[in-house]
C-alpha cells in the first residue's frame, strides 16, 4: 500500500499520467515537434547546396524551391505546435484537477485542516495549471535536444573535425545545464510555497472581512496578507537570477563554440576542402548546435511543472477515506462510540469516549468551547475517523459500511450551511438520492422554513446567490435538507444556534414528533433544547462527565456553569 500510493504521488508518475491521458495529442505533439526540428534541420544543407550552385552559375531552381518548401514547412509546424501545445496544456491541466478535486472531496476535513482552504485553492488553481504544462514542455525539450544533437551530427557529416571541435566544449554547456536545472527547482518550489501562504492569509481574510470591517483592521489585515511579499520577492529574484546566471554563462560558451567551428570551416575552404556552400550550412549548425537558449528555456519550465507537482503530490499524500463493503441491516438507529480518541494539531481533543444512544432517542452534546462537541459529531456520522476506538450504527462499525448505505443512514445539518445549487429547491434536495417537489416542501415546513422561501423573488426556483437570508434562515434551510433525505440517524452539530427561541422550540417539537429519523444527536448550547433532549452528554476536558436527563445533572454546578448565568433549569 506505501508503495503504490508513493508511485501514485511521486511528481514523475503524476506528469505521465497527465501525458497519457492526453495520449493521442501528445503523441500529435511529438511527432510535430520532431517534423519541426528536422525540417530546421534540413534547411541549412539545402541552403548551402543552393548557394553552391548559384556561385558555379548552375541551375538552382529547384534547390530554391526546395528551400521555400522547408521555410514554409516550419512555419506550418510551428502553428500546429502552438495550437497542439495549447490542447495538451489544457487537458493536462483538468486532469490533474479533476484528480485532486476528487482526492480533496474523498479526503474529508483533514486536507483543509492540514494545508488550509486559501493555499488548497492555489494548489488546484495555480500549481495544476503550472504542472500541467510538463507533457508540452517535454515535447518542446525533445525539439530543442534535436536541434544540438542533430548539428553536431550534421557538422560531422561536413567534416568530422568540425563535429569534434564542437564536442571539445560540449561538456562545459551540459555542466551549466545541470547545476542550472538543480538550481531553478530549488527556487521555484521557495517561490511557490510563498504563494500557498500569502493565498492562505487572504482566504482567511475573505472569511472573516465582516470582523475586520467591524474591528476597522483593513490596512493591518492587508499588511498580515502581505507580510510574506519579502520573500516571495527574494525567492522571485533568486529563481532569475538563476535562469540569467545560466543564460549568460551558456551564451558566453555558445559564441565561442560557433566561431571556433567557423575559423575551422573557413581554414577548410582556404585549403578546398570544404565550398561556401558548406562554410555556410557549417555555421548554421554551429548555431543549432549551441542553442541552449532554448533548452534553458524548457529546462525552466520543466523545473516549474515539476515543483509544482510536488505540491500537488503533497494533497495527495493525505489518505482518503476508505468505505467498507457492508450493508446495514434492519435497526432503529442505535449509535455506540466505544474507547473513541481523537488528537488534532497534537493536542488530544477526544479521549476515550463511551457513548451509548438507544434507538429513537434523542441524545444532546453539552460542553464549553473547545471540549470536542463538534468533533464528537463528526466522528459520529464518519466524516472524521478517530485516531482510537469504533463507531457502530445498530451494531455494524460505520468504516465497514459503504459509501451508498452510511451517506443513507446518516443526515447532518451544520451551523453554516454550504448552499451549492443553483437554486433554493435544489440546495434542499440535494443528497444521496432524488426527491420529489412535495418531499421537498414538507421538509421545508418541518423546518420552519416555508414562510420565507415563498416570499423569495421566485419562491422555490430562486438562485440561491439571489437569495437573501438571515443567518437563521441558512440554518432553517439546512435543517429542511437534513429532514427532507430521512435516515436513521440525524446529527445536528450546533444547527439551531442562529434561530430564535420560538422557532428553535417549534422545530425542537418537530424533531421529537417526526418520524423521518429514528436516533437524533444534537450539540446544543441552550439549556432549553438540551431540556427537550432523552438523554444528555457532559463533554467537559475531552471526556463524557456524565450522562442523564438534563433535569438529572442540573444538580451539578459544572454543568451549570455550561450554560452561564442565563441557563434555565
């Protein structure tokens, strides 16, 4: 299992799999590139040959024919290079993020929690679309070796001293090639991993602009932003400095080499050994020959593709969620937590925690900030896994169940609702299975939430982006959902927390009388819902205090003292 998922995240594997799925246009790419390399190839021979028989007043018509052949060949070429690299970039690009996406989404919370949504964001935008560009870049690579390699061939064909006085410096351009290649890694992956931070900050900034306006902390807020521009910028410098380090010094080597091939050439056509004609097809392949400019160039891009699959190999490393194959038989809901322990950012959150809800029942999750209620719910219905311990739904652990059957079982609604859809009717009946327009009415009504969905602009059919709404009133709309797809068990993490207290106690009843969900587990922070409640569970240090009807523990002054001074017995 290491193995594969190592092979699976390793930045090498991952561009290959990009190239493959866009296999037929990258092979187009190649080919066209190699059609590219070789027709510029061709030209210097048949301008030398031209220019030979044009000096000995020979007919040439042909050979110049021959030549606007190859120059209109290249431009030809080169448009469909363009237009295929641009294909191949875009298709390489969505399957990376369509593969990250999905890695992300199967991941749950831990990717969000581990890398945070903003740097998340520019990882999917920014480093696939980099990354993305590698099958083209090594298709550009292979045309820009071709060009070296097959000037150096053609300069030996010439005369195989030129070839040898080339090679004499050979290594001294692959040596810069080398440390330019190592370098520019290096440099990009610091460039990159600056970008992911100040992304995370403005993220973070965009969730929170109505605190900063009410705090008036814009100017310090964009400063924290933009605190780490610094080193974005020295890592910037550093990646060009490198590239024009490279650049520079190969450029200083190339012209040496070619006029060396030239005085070379020429001492040959002194001694008739070689015509103009070939002095002249000589120093074009010199040049062919010495155009690392080029190389430096796809070089650069690859060492940018690669860095920045390395960040999205990063995402991948982080485990999704794996379901079981069982299917849950006949029960009424029963949920068991036995020796459940959950650690996050080092801390231990949840610490062997036994819990027992009888089916039908209603249990509520009190505790002061920070005790694991939320966590507690999330394990709960698997949308976390603890770290210790099993969850069992009517006797079955929710890990052997399958995706289809635990998404069936288990309804949640949150304290913020995420409104996906396009409209208002489809944020409702979005879930695990299609319902109907009646379905999807009555649940609103459970909810409470009818009144003012008829009162949108098109009632039911409204945009949700066009749908004002009170925080309340998001809250309203989730719990319509999590009513409106039944199950057997609904889990209500901090859901009523934006309603006032006459629609939380109608909404309250309707979740006691209803019959859509047998088993109900509500984190609660009013004394008058945990009231309603069968049973009561004291979080208190990431531990169950106790557990009992709310009337039962309003004896003990620490549970008391949950609720402050407001509580109500």
């Amino acid at each position: 299992m290491t193995t594969m998922t190592t092979r699976a995240t390793d930045p090498a594997a991952m561009l290959n799999g990009a190239a493959r799925h866009s296999g037929a246009r990258c092979a187009a790419l190649y080919l066209v590139s190699a059609a590219s390399a070789g027709a510029a190839l061709l030209l210097p021979a048949a301008l030398g040959r031209t220019l030979d028989l044009l000096l000995a007043h020979a007919p040439a018509t042909r050979w110049v024919l021959y030549c606007a052949a190859l120059v209109l060949l290249a431009v030809l070429l080169d448009a469909c290079e363009t237009v295929l690299a641009g294909t191949v970039d875009a298709r390489s690009t969505a399957w990376l993020r369509r593969r990250l996406t999905g890695h992300v989404l199967a991941t749950g919370p831990r990717a969000a929690a581990r890398f945070g949504p903003g740097d998340l964001v520019a990882r999917l935008v920014g480093n696939a679309a980099q990354a993305g560009t590698a099958p083209a870049a090594r298709a550009a690579l292979l045309a820009a070796f071709a060009g070296p390699v097959g000037g150096v061939v053609a300069l030996g064909l010439i005369d195989p001293w030129l070839a040898a006085v080339f090679l004499a410096g050979a290594p001294v351009l692959a040596l810069l090639l080398r440390a330019f290649t190592r370098d520019t890694t290096r440099c990009v992956a610091d460039y990159q991993r600056v970008q992911g931070r100040i992304a995370g900050a403005l993220a973070e900034a965009i969730a929170g602009h109505r605190t900063i306006a009410a705090a008036g902390t814009a100017p310090k807020e964009a400063a924290r932003i933009l605190r780490p521009l610094p080193d974005l910028s020295r890592a910037g410098h550093r990646m060009w400095r490198v590239q024009g380090r490279a650049a520079a010094q190969a450029m200083t080597v190339a012209p040496l080499l070619q006029l060396a091939v030239v005085a070379v050439a020429g001492l040959f056509l002194a001694r008739h050994r070689l015509s103009v004609g070939e002095v002249l097809a000589a120093s074009r392949y010199a040049v062919l020959a010495t155009g690392v400019g080029l190389m430096v160039g796809q070089f650069a891009s690859l060492a940018r593709a690669g860095a920045a699959a390395g960040r999205l190999g990063e995402v991948l490393t982080e485990p999704a969620t794996v379901h079981g194959e069982r299917r849950l038989p006949p029960g009424p809901g029963q949920l068991e937590l036995r020796g459940v322990t959950a650690r996050r950012g080092g801390r231990t959150v949840l610490d062997d925690v036994d819990l027992l809800v009888p089916g039908g029942t209603t249990l509520a999750v009190v505790g002061r900030s920070g005790t694991g209620k939320s966590l507690l719910a999330a394990i709960a219905g698997r949308l976390a896994d603890p770290d210790a311990g099993e969850v069992l739904l009517d006797e079955v652990p929710l890990r052997e169940l399958t995706r289809h059957d635990l998404r069936r079982a288990v309804g949640y609604a949150f304290e913020r609702p995420a409104l996906l859809t396009p409209t208002v009717e489809d944020a409702i009946a979005l879930g695990p299975r299609p319902l109907s327009p009646a379905t999807v009415r009555e649940a609103t009504r459970l909810a409470c939430a009818d009144d003012f969905v008829r009162r949108l602009p098109n009632g039911y059919a409204t945009a949700c982006a066009d749908a004002p709404r009170s925080g309340g009133e998001s809250q309203r709309l989730g719990l319509a959902r999590a009513f409106a797809h039944g199950g057997r068990l609904l889990i209500l993490d901090d859901a009523l927390s934006s309603l006032d207290t006459v629609t939380e106690a109608q909404i309250a009843d309707a979740l006691l009388t209803h019959g859509t969900h047998n088993t109900r587990l509500l984190v609660a922070h009013r004394a008058a819902t945990a009231a309603r409640a069968d049973a009561v569970a004291w979080l208190d240090g990431g531990r169950v205090r106790a557990v009992g009807t709310h009337a039962e523990l309003w004896g003990l002054e620490g549970y008391r003292a949950v609720f402050g001074d407001g509580g109500l017995g």
